[in-house]
C-alpha cells in the first residue's frame, strides 16, 4: 500500500516542521535560562517531535515517557488509562510536558492533572499542533509549533489506526483513506 497516496494535501514539509521545531526549542531555552528539567513526552504521538526538539534544547534534560490511551474496545471513553507510568522522579523539579496535538484536550489536561500530584516545581505543555476546533475542555499550552484548522492530519508521529506516524512530513487524510482503514 502506497501510503502517498492516501494524502490530500501536505501542509508542513520536514524543513518546516524542522525551521519551526528549533524555533520553539530556543523559546523554551530562553524561558527555563539554564535550569535542569525533566522532558515527559506522551507516546505514542509525541516521540518523533520529542526527538527532534530535544537535540535543539541546550538544557541539562532528563527524559521520560508516559503512554496513555482513552480508547476502550474502539470506543473514546472520558476517563484515561495509564498503560506506562513515569519512571524518573518528578518532585521539586521542572517538568516539560510533550504531546503531538491537543484536539479535545482531555488527554493532555487530564496527563497534567495526574503529573501535578507529584508535586513539580513547575509543569510547562508543548504541543507541536493545537486543534482548536476540537475542544471539548479547557487546555492551552505554554508552547504551540502549529494551529491546524478542522481536518484529519497525520505524519510526523500523528496516525490513523497507528497507521502514517512514519511520514516525514504533516498532511491532510483523505476521506477514502479513512474509512478504507
């Protein structure tokens, strides 16, 4: 299966995505000025663009990963599970928190809520795209790379039935790819 195919239209190439990766990565340096922080990406999503930003940050980084779903027998349910917890210890210390996209923005405040009873110094959100349109709860981030209007957009670590988290760029699904899955 040609998976090129299946893509509308590109929105953000590699070098875009690249170009505004470093962006945000020199905001974030400037903003944390030279204290250690921890990274906590969400998986599966965020792990390419946490890869990426993170060689743009000169910081003392430790890195951890969270992977939660809200998904139950192919229905979205509002309450989150953890399949992997934490592994780094997070009390008194500065927390930088990475998903893809905030859509809904349940997963992303309900991961934020469960990181703050571990009693931070701080907890910082980083998305590479905001989904506005979305929204079904109160969640903005402190970093956004994109807003991306009411489309279906996969690549990057984004996917469809785990499918298209390997393109290298940001595109736009198209319809027949959808229900062909």
């Amino acid at each position: 299966m040609n998976y090129l195919s299946d893509i509308k239209e590109i929105l953000y190439s590699p070098r875009d995505i690249d170009e505004r990766i470093q962006g945000l990565a020199k905001q974030i340096q400037t903003d944390y000025n030279g204290e250690d922080v921890v990274i906590i990406s969400i998986l599966k999503g965020s792990f390419i663009f946490t890869s990426d930003l993170i060689r743009y940050i000169n910081l003392r980084l430790t890195i951890d990963f969270i992977h939660v779903s809200s998904y139950r027998e192919g229905m979205t349910s509002k309450e989150l599970i953890i399949n992997k917890g934490l592994s780094s210890n997070i009390n008194n210390k500065h927390v930088l928190l990475i998903d893809d996209i905030i859509d809904t923005g349940n997963t992303l405040k309900q991961v934020k809520e469960i990181l703050t009873k571990e009693n931070p110094l701080s907890i910082k959100t980083c998305v590479l795209y905001n989904k506005p349109s979305g929204r079904k709860v109160e969640m903005v981030a402190d970093y956004v790379a994109y807003d991306v209007g009411n489309y279906f957009i996969v690549g990057y670590g984004l996917d469809y039935n785990e499918k298209y988290r390997n393109l290298p760029f940001v595109g736009i699904l198209r319809e027949e790819a959808i229900t062909k899955i």
